[in-house]
C-alpha cells in the first residue's frame, strides 16, 4: 500500500532544526483568508517528482493517499490551476482536480508511490517518491533556505523592538468626550512622551500613536457621540492605531495640550456659524470670584458682572440698574448708563482668571432683543498645535454648575438651576406653590431647599414627564418672583420686591384657521405646551414653556371658558370647559374649543389687550356706499334714473366729469348691477392701467369686482394704502375672503368693518351680515350666527327671506334639532329662491342619510339628479362629494374618481374639491396598498390607467405602481408590467430608486424571454454609489441577461465576483448552456455543499443538482470528480426516488448508455430560471418581485452530445449591442 513518509518521524539533517522553527513560527502567524491564491510548479526531478505550490498565506494543509489518489486538503479555500502538475509529472500524475469548493486537490496516480510533503514559509514542497525509495528524503533547494534564514532574522529583530518598546510602562491611554452647542470634542489622554498625528481620507480618521500604548476600545465604543462609527484599534510594531468613520461634511479640528490629543467635531451647520471671540467691557477686578458651591452662600448686587458685547457689535447703550440702586428703586425704573462714560471704558481682553463663574454669569437685561452667548474666546478660535485653554465639556468631570444651588442677593432668595443647554421653561406662583417647569430630560434634586432657604419653602416636589421636569415648591410666605436667564442656568428669585421684571404677554380675541374664535399671542422661543394635572386644586392646566428673557402674563385674564394664570415667565391656562384646546404654532399660541369661544364684545375695556382696531384712513363722508345717497338711488325708477344720470355724465364739464360719472356707477350698483358700474368705473381710468386713485372710486371698483366673483382681483384693489384701512373696504374684504373659502381672515376682516354697518344702506347690511352669519355656521359658531340674523330681521328686509330660513336650519341642524331643521328645509324648497332651494334640498338629503332615514341606493339617486339639476356653485361640489362617499362606500370606485374629476373640473378652487381630491386619492391609494383581493387585477390596471392623475407623490405612489406591477405579472402579464415600471423609471425615479425599479423590470423582462431589454433597462438605470445589496442584485441580473444574449464568458466573470446560492446557481446554468461541462460540474457540486455529511434526506431540488453535475462531469470525463460526487452522495441517493438515475450517471464512463443518454435529455428540459428566481427572491425580495402563477415556458437546456466536450461558440446578438 502507498504510505505517506511523516516529517515528524524521519532523523534531521544538519541545520535543518532551524527550519523546523521557522516552519512552526510561519505556521502560528497563519490567518483565513476568502480564498487562498497559490501558484504551481511541477517537475520529474532524478528518480522522483516535485509539485511545488506557492502561496501569499499558506494555509493549515493535510495529504494523504486513498485508492491511488493523492489527497490534499486545506483549512481555507484556494485558487489553482493543476494543469502543470499533469504537465510537467506525466510519469507520476494522470490527472490532477481542485475540488468545487476549493478546499483539496486531488492527484491521481500512476503507480503505488511514496509522498513526502515539506513546508517552507509560505511554500508547500509535495514530492512523489517511487516504492522503492531508500534513504532520506530530498532535501529543500539552497536558495529557500537561504530565504528562509532571512526571515529569521528579520522576526529576531522585530521581536527585539518590541521588546525594547514595552520595557517602559506607559499610562494606558484614555478618552473623553464633551459636548457643546457647536461642536463635539474628543480629548485622546495618555503618557506626554507619546507622539501623536492623525490623518483623515473621506470618512475614514485614522490616529497614529507612535508607542504600542495600552487601549480599551470595547469600553471607549460606549461613550462614543452618535456621529463616530466603526470605533477600532490594533497594535503593530510600531505603535497603536486607532480609526474610526465620520461623516465627510463634518469638520475635524486636531491640536495637542499636554498629555491629551483633541479632536473637535464640527457639523456642517455650526462650523460657518460659530460665534466670534468675545470682548468684556469693564469688568470689575473681583470680577474673578470662585464658583459658588452647592447650599446657601451670600453675594452682594455690586458684584454682578456686567452684560458682555460681541466683539465688532455697535456700542449701544444696553439699560442696566445701577448696583447701588437695584435694591431700593422699582423694577419699572431702570437707568441706563451715560453713552459717553460707556464709550470711554476700554475693553481690556479677557484672560481666564478674569472670567465670571458660571453660577454668576452676567445676567439679561429687560430691554435686550438679542442675547449673546457667553461663551469663551479660546473655543472659537481655529484648531491650532497649541490653544490657550480649550473648554471641554467631559462627562467624567462635570463643572460645579452643574448641581444646584440657592444664593441671597439682598432681600431676595436665588434658586440657580444651571442645564447643559438651558431650556425652555415657565414659572409661576399658585396659591402657595411655586411651579417650575422645563423642557429637559436634565434631573436634578431640590431637596436642599428645606434647610438652605431659612424657612422660606417648607416642601419640595419633584417629578418628570416625556422630557420635562417638573417642581412644585411651597412657599411660606408671600414673595414676588423674577425669571431671570443667565447663560445655560435659569435663575429663579423669590424677594419682597422684583429684581428683574418680566416682559407682559398679551392675549387678544382672534379666530383660528378654521373660522372658530379664539385667543391667541404671537409669541418668540416657543417650547412646548403640557397639560399637567395639579394635585392640591384636582383640576388640568395646560402650560407653555418659553425661551429667555423672562416673559409672563402681569395678571390674571379671566374668560368664559378658561383663565389665564398670572405667571412669572411662560403662560399658565386653566380650562374652564373639557374641549378648550391650546395649540403652539411656529411663532403664535391659539386657545380655543370646538365650536368657538364665546367671547365679548371686541374692545370691552376689562379685556387684557392690545388697542382694538382703529382705521388709520379718514372714513368717507360723501363715501360711495353712505346710506343717503344710495338710498336715493334706490328708489328711483331705474329707467328714468339711468337716463339722467349718464345724460349729466355725459354733459359734465372736466372738472365734474369724475363725480358725475362715479354717481351713474353708484347707481347702477345700487341697482344690482355690478357689471355696468364696473364698465362704468373703467372707463374713469382715462388711459391708466388703473381706475382712478381716488378712495370711493377704488372701493367702488374693488367691491363690483367681488360682487361678480373675481374676488382675487378686488383684495388687490382693497390692499391698496389709499382704502386699506377703511371699516367699508373691511367689509367688503370679507364678502371676498368668504368667496375664496378662508374663515378665519374673513371673520377678522368683518370683525374690523363692524362698526361701519350702521351708516351703510340697508341691502348692503344685510349682505354684510348674511356674510358673517354663513362664515359663523361654517366655523360652526352657532350663537354669532344667530345674533347676526336676528339683527338682520330687526332691519325688516324686504327680500332673501328663504335664503335667512336657509341658513336658521343649518343652526338648528348645527345644534342637533334635526327635526326642526328637515322642516325648515322642506319650506325653503317650496320657496321661489331657487338657488336656497338648491342647498336646502341638498342639506336635508345629507342630514336624511345621516339620520338613516334613507337607503343609500335612495341616497344615490337623489344626489345623482340633483348634479344633474343644479350646476355652477359651490352647492354642485357638496352635492358631488358627498355622492363620491356613497360610491366609495359601495366599492363603485370608476363612477367615485369620475365624481371627484367632475367636481375638480368645475369648481377647482373651492376648499371643499381640494379636500375631496385628497380624499379621493387615499381612497385610490388604499385600493393598490391594501387588501389585493378587493378588485380584480384587470380591473385594477384599467382603474390605474384611466386615473393615474390621483397616484400619491413620493414613496405611496412609487409603491403603488410596483404593487399592481406585480399583481400583473401573477396572472401573466409581463409586457404589461414591464411597461408600467418602465413607466415609473422615466417619470417618477431618481437616484437609488430608479436602480431598484430597474432590477425588479429587468427581472420582468427576463421572466418574458425578453434578455436584451433587461439588458438594456439595467444600463439605463446605472448609478454609482448604490447600496451594497442592490448592487449585487443588479449585476447578478445584468449576468443573467448577458448569458441569454450570447456573451457567457463576460456573464462568468461578473458572477465570479458574487457570492450566495443564487449567484453559483447562475454560474452553474450559464456554465452547462455553453457545454464548459467541467466548471459546471463543479459549480453544481458547490450548490449541495457539505449536505453529504448530514444524514437527512435530500430535496427536489438538491437531488436535481445532483444528478446535473454527474452528467456534466461525465460529460467531461472527469473520473475524479465522478468517483468524488459517488463517494459523498452514494448513501443519499440510495433510497431517494433518483437513486437508479444517479447509479447510471455515476457508472464507470464506458459503461455509458442508452439510459445515460435519455436521463441526461430529461434533466437537460427542466426549468432551471424559476429555481434561480426563487434563491434570488430570498435574498433580494425588493428587487425580485413575485413569480408568474403562469411560469412561462422554459427555454430547452442543451442536450448533452456524447463524447463532445467542445465549448458551443457564443454570438452575440445585435440587441445586445444596441
């Protein structure tokens, strides 16, 4: 038997120890690589053979013969080519296979042999001795172990510097990290002897210590900001290097102090806006007072710093209290410094010793509309080798500010809250409790008032809630409060009088976006309102909390349905009613409730607010519209009047030609006929762009042009300065803001104008008021609405009184009488204004359905005839939306989007068809992105088709388009599919988007035979810098595609680079289409694996690989790899349903036959694309899309020709090339 000669168990030659130790060193250093690149030499060296493998990293290897094959295996994978070893050793070698895998190579030989293996570093000497070989070994060339000694020489050396390198101890090297508003700052600290440089290419920081120090980076990794990634470090021979990832648009900064590197992190926003160097003017000299330490200690007001000006500011004069004042004079009567003594003091620089405690930070004068951060010069300079003191926040050391303390000043109790970044807060007194409140999740505990507050507060509760801290502190005695800021601390002081006033917030009457009443504040460095529960009074407040300087509501306000809390900063609002709402916009805080609040008269004199409107323009005593005139106008024949009237205007002279011509338009408009005084109106422009500029020709003008529905135009005419601020161009701003749908502006604008009725005609009140009652319904304010037309019926009008009847049942249909409200609108229908008649008739048909008292077919038809029966107003786009809801609800989609295309067609503008189109498209949304079942898939791309206008933008739509796409290519659809995604790449996608879309439509292509529109589609959608995934999933596809249309080899080399079951799968495929029946075999072999080595039973779809890489290695007559493939899965195969089938392709190649030949046509006609989609599916569902319940016909593999080993020749076909 041939036997393995062992190294271990021969005698060594002289000198050949040292290469024993050098073997072993070499193999110790061993590390895994994807697979290991070796090259070959084999040669018949006198009386023996020599296979010579050479790799980059030699891998853990074994040999050993069996049945006359050499076996050698490795620990990791290899790349080789064997064809030199059959070559160059034909005495010795038959044959010579790596295995699919990688992992061994196998030699068959040609007589029993002797072989003795030797490793030389990175060099693997297999020699093949005959039987009879007597003696030792042959020994390794002069030339390796010269090489080798080398080697040892070089590792002798390496050692000894590290060694030298490690005889002194070096303190272990740490890291902090701080923060602050502009940057973050990481302090590197180790031995001051140790030299550091850093170095930083794209994302990638790299920091070089140029000693092997001692470094946690698992411990470091957990105190890391969130912008640096990948925290890493290694040590080599020539130090420690640590790296890490940081965003590209970051700024680094890097200096040296002392012992610490420091790295500071800028983000984009902050490193253009850092603040400059700031000066001091005039400090004091015992300006530098140690920091104040937690409990109770004493300053005196004169040593208070002074505000400190940004350096480069103007030198204005800031109001600031005298210290020897502040104590006795009222807060109210601050004085300001001399401007000329001010100018006179120098602004000496600030050194560190001269800065003022952060407990003592210069406080924020009342009249200051910018505050400026007090921040240090040093952290704002550029990164230099050596910075004066950089300021760092580090959480090992935090600054004494950091804890709270209490402080007098004079007969005032301090309470100083400092927070690494000061938040907003609100502060105010209840009965006897003091309520702070802040936006942090910074705690702290007041405990240590009880004892340092002399009595002053006998109980401290503390809480926290969603990032808000909460204390509530009982006082003892009464005591005013000031808020007062003071850098990134707040300072809270309780005195007999107010050291620092808080600036007054008015709240005044308005109306919400909606229409509804309300009250609100315009308001800057708004934080956040919360609804606390108080637990001595039981009841909810709602508070907002506010940036400094101090600013609070002076006294209580009192209102119907809440009150407004005196505070000392912020705003404190106790509901009187459960639905009273309180809502922070961007710059304004609005308190209302569903239907409105009920508020008083505008400008009641006991309402805390700023002065009501006044009109700033002189009202008009002739004016177009006073009552006298118009009046006239009214009762005269229109006829004979308008006669007269352009018989005076056409006979006027020059300088009676405007009045007379502005009286025959008043009448016409007093007559109802907007359209006549407005030509008439036109042609007193004489020739300018613009009527005349006086104020009643332009009201006039303005108001004909709302009076005719361009509502637009005439608000151009009103904003004009020359009537803008009349009461009559207010009311008419509010017949035109109604007009276009916007409730709040035109209940203000009515709100403005309301004084001016009563000198207005009567027809023209009435339309006013009719205005403002419709807008009160629509805000749902039902006691405004209702005052208004019981103002409006104490006028006696003479006409529109179905239309007042009209809006009565929408109030009591409003306030739930729905009986009283379905009566009052069928008398209105019996009316003869049709155009009430209209609405009410809508009105009761939708307050019937609601009420269900009608079936909704019932419902339909009745809508259905009345859009038909009434067009043109705003009624038609109820009536339609509301029957697009019954359609909708009936799952009649097609007649719903026809209702709402209908609906946007006549009335575009209106806010009732910008809702439903919303409505609409959510609805047409939920059809693709809900339940896919609802309606049938043809149904669905026609839906698609006809309304594409209404697909969502963005994410939803982009959704949609892939959803129906795949339900297309379910019932086998792929052109149709196709299409549609390509649909969506040129016209929706960019960027990564547009590469994902283009892999999930070539993959339609491909399952339609159509490869070189695949191909084409993957090239139209190339993009660099796709995530890692999707590019694979790509060029796996592209490699399919490539493979179809003729060019195997490039599809080869693009799937080599990829690894997973789908991209073997792929190779394999491709491989046996071009008859490359060798590498095929083995790239189905590698698809099993090591299965053999379980004992379950294998799958379909295993055993199908199987038996195709036994064909192809038969094919390739490869009696290694037949015997290999036997070996492994003779035992599976056995009792599986294949087992005859793989007995006959594994059979000794001449005893092939006719069964061979027709198993081989058999599996040559199965489908081996579904089985790739579906391994590609799992790891790319994004991309894949679903597989065709409909697979489509299989394109025939090619049979296997016995004995023909040649490659099929590829052609590549011009599609491909276009």
């Amino acid at each position: 038997m041939p036997t393995i000669m062992s190294a271990q168990l021969r005698k060594w030659k002289p000198g050949e120890w040292l290469l024993a130790a050098l073997t072993l060193l070499f193999a110790f250093t061993v590390t895994t690589a994807a697979a290991s690149e070796a090259t070959v030499e084999a040669k018949e060296e006198s009386g023996f053979g020599r296979v010579i493998m050479s790799f980059d990293m030699l891998p853990a290897f074994d040999a050993r013969i069996t049945t006359g094959v050499l076996v050698v295996t490795f620990a990791d994978s290899i790349e080789v080519s064997l064809d030199a070893v059959v070559a160059g050793m034909p005495n010795y070698v038959t044959a010579a296979r790596r295995d699919p895998d990688g992992k061994a190579v196998r030699m068959a030989l040609t007589r029993p042999l002797t072989v003795n293996t030797m490793q030389a570093g990175e060099k693997l000497f297999i020699d093949f001795l005959p039987a009879g070989w007597s003696g030792y070994p042959p020994g390794l060339p002069r030339e390796v172990i010269a090489d080798l000694n080398k080697k040892a020489r070089e590792a002798r050396q390496a050692a000894a510097d590290i060694r030298r390198l490690k005889q002194r101890d070096y303190q272990p090297l740490t890291v902090q990290v701080g923060t602050n508003p502009t940057f973050t700052r990481l302090m590197f600290t180790t031995d001051p002897a140790v030299k550091v440089t850093h170095d930083r290419s794209g994302e990638k920081v790299v920091l070089n210590f140029d000693v092997p120090v001692e470094f946690d980076a698992r411990e470091a990794l957990g105190q890391m900001p969130e912008e640096v990634k990948n925290l890493a470090s290694r040590t080599t021979a020539d130090g420690l290097v640590i790296s890490f990832d940081l965003d590209p648009t970051y700024d680094l900064r890097a200096f040296r102090e002392d012992s610490s590197y420091v790295l500071d992190l800028v983000p984009p926003d902050s490193s253009s806006q850092a603040p400059a160097p700031l000066a001091v003017s005039a400090l004091p000299q015992d300006a530098a007072v140690p920091p104040a330490a937690p409990g109770l200690t004493s300053a005196p007001a004169a040593e208070r710093s002074p505000p400190i000006a940004t350096q480069g500011a103007p030198a204005v004069p800031m109001p600031v209290a005298r210290p020897a004042q502040r104590a006795s004079a009222p807060a109210s009567q601050e004085t300001a410094p001399e401007p000329a003594a001010q100018a006179a003091a120098p602004e000496p620089e600030t050194t560190e010793a001269a800065k003022p405690p952060a407990a003592q930070a210069p406080r924020e004068e009342p009249v200051a509309a910018v505050e400026a951060p007090a921040m240090v010069a040093e952290e704002n300079k550029e990164a230099t080798d050596k910075p004066a003191v950089p300021s760092v926040s580090v959480e090992a050391a935090p600054p004494a500010a950091a804890t709270p303390s209490v402080r007098r000043v004079r007969d005032a109790l301090e309470i100083v809250l400092p927070f690494p970044q000061r938040p907003a807060a609100a502060v105010f007194m209840r009965d006897s409790t003091l309520w702070m409140v802040f936006d942090s999740n910074h705690a702290f505990d007041l405990g240590f008032l009880l004892d340092d507050s002399s009595g002053l507060i006998s109980n401290v509760e503390q809480s926290a809630t969603g990032g808000t801290q909460i204390a509530r502190l009982t006082v003892t005695e009464p005591r005013l409060i000031s808020v007062i800021p003071e850098g990134d601390t707040w300072v809270v002081a309780l005195g007999e009088t107010v050291v620092d006033p808080s600036r007054p917030i008015y709240l005044s009457p308005g109306f919400a976006a909606d229409g509804r009443a309300s009250v609100r504040t315009t308001l800057e460095g708004m934080g956040g309102v919360r609804w606390l529960e108080d637990p001595i009074v039981g009841d909810r407040l709602a508070v907002l909390t506010l940036q400094g300087p101090g600013r609070g509501i002076v006294r209580p306000q009192n209102f119907v349905e809440f009150r407004a809390l005196a505070t000392a900063h912020g705003v404190a609002i106790q509901p009187m009613a459960d639905d009273v709402t309180v809502t922070a916009g961007l710059a304004d805080l609005t308190i209302t409730r569903d239907g409105g609040l009920t508020l008083s008269s505008w400008d009641s004199p006991t309402r805390e607010q700023p002065v009501p409107y006044v009109s700033r323009a002189p009202e008009l005593n002739a004016g177009p519209f006073q009552a006298a005139s118009w009046e006239a106008a009214r009762k005269r024949p229109y006829r004979e009047g308008a006669a007269e009237a352009m018989r005076v205007a056409a006979s006027a002279g020059p300088s009676e030609q405007a009045a007379a011509r502005l009286a025959l338009a008043r009448f016409e408009f007093a007559h109802g006929n907007a359209a006549e005084a407005k030509a008439v109106l036109e042609v007193m422009r004489d020739g300018k762009e613009e009527p005349d500029e006086r104020a009643d020709t332009s009201l006039m003008y303005a108001a004909a042009l709302i009076e005719l529905g361009r509502n637009e135009e005439g608000l151009k005419i009103l904003d004009r300065g020359g009537i803008a601020d009349l009461r009559q161009a207010q009311l008419w701003r509010s017949v035109a803001e109604a007009g276009l749908g916007r409730l709040s502006r035109s209940r203000e604008a009515y709100r403005k104008g309301e004084p001016a009725l009563s000198a207005m005609p009567t027809d023209l009140q009435v339309r006013f008021r009719e205005t403002a009652a419709r807008i009160a319904i629509d805000a749902r304010d039902y006691s405004t609405a209702a005052i208004e037309l019981d103002a409006i019926d104490a006028l006696n009008p003479a006409d529109g009184g179905f239309g007042r009847a009209l809006l009565r049942a929408r109030i009591a249909d409003g306030l739930g009488q729905a009986g009283l409200a379905l009566e009052s609108y069928r008398a209105v229908q019996g009316g003869d204004d049709e155009i009430a008649a209209a609405e009410a008739r809508y009105r009761a048909t939708k307050l019937r359905i609601d009420r269900g008292e009608i079936s909704q077919a019932d419902a339909i038809r009745e809508l259905e005839l009345m859009s038909v029966a009434w067009r043109g107003d705003v009624v038609e786009a109820e009536v339609l939306a509301s029957l697009g809801e019954l359609y909708t609800a009936e799952n009649r989609w097609r007649d719903a989007f026809g209702v709402m295309r209908t609906a946007i067609n006549v009335h575009p503008d209106a806010e009732i068809t910008r809702n439903l189109q919303q409505t609409m498209s959510d609805r047409f949304a939920g059809i693709f992105l809900g339940d896919a079942s609802r309606i049938d898939t043809l149904d669905a791309l026609a839906l698609f088709l006809d309304f594409k206008e209404l697909t969502p933008p963005g994410r939803r739509g982009d959704e949609i388009i892939r959803r129906l796409a795949d339900r297309m290519v379910d019932v086998d659809l792929l052109t149709e599919a196709a299409d549609l995604l390509e649909y969506q790449i040129n016209n929706r996608l960019a960027g990564a988007a547009k590469a994902q879309v283009g892999a999930r439509a070539a993959v339609v292509h491909l399952l339609n035979q159509k490869p070189a529109r695949a191909y084409r589609v993957l090239q139209a959608t190339r993009l660099a810098g796709l995530p890692s995934e999707l590019r694979r999933s790509r060029m796996l596809l592209e490699a399919k595609a490539l493979a179809e249309i003729g060019r195997g080899d490039v599809a080869v080399e693009l799937v080599d680079t990829l690894d997973g079951n789908d991209a073997l799968l792929m190779k394999a495929d491709i491989l046996w289409r071009g008859r490359k029946w060798q590498e095929a075999g083995e790239a189905l072999e590698l698809l099993v694996g090591t299965r053999w080595r379980d004992n379950t039973p294998l799958t379909d779809e295993e055993r199908m690989q199987v038996l195709r890489s036994g064909i192809a290695y038969a094919m390739s007559e490869d009696s290694l790899g037949l015997e290999r493939l036997r070996v492994k899965f003779a035992a599976l195969m056995a009792n599986s349903p294949d087992g005859r089938a793989f007995d006959t392709i594994t059979a000794p190649i001449e005893a092939r036959g006719a069964a061979f030949t027709e198993i081989a046509r058999a599996i040559a006609a199965t489908d081996t694309f579904t089985a790739f989609l579906e391994e590609y599916r799992k790891r790319h569902p994004d991309e894949a899309g679903p597989v065709p319940s409909v697979a489509p016909s299989p394109q025939p593999q090619p049979l296997p020709e016995a004995m023909d080993t040649t490659p099929a020749p590829e052609t590549e076909q011009t599609a491909a090339r276009s």
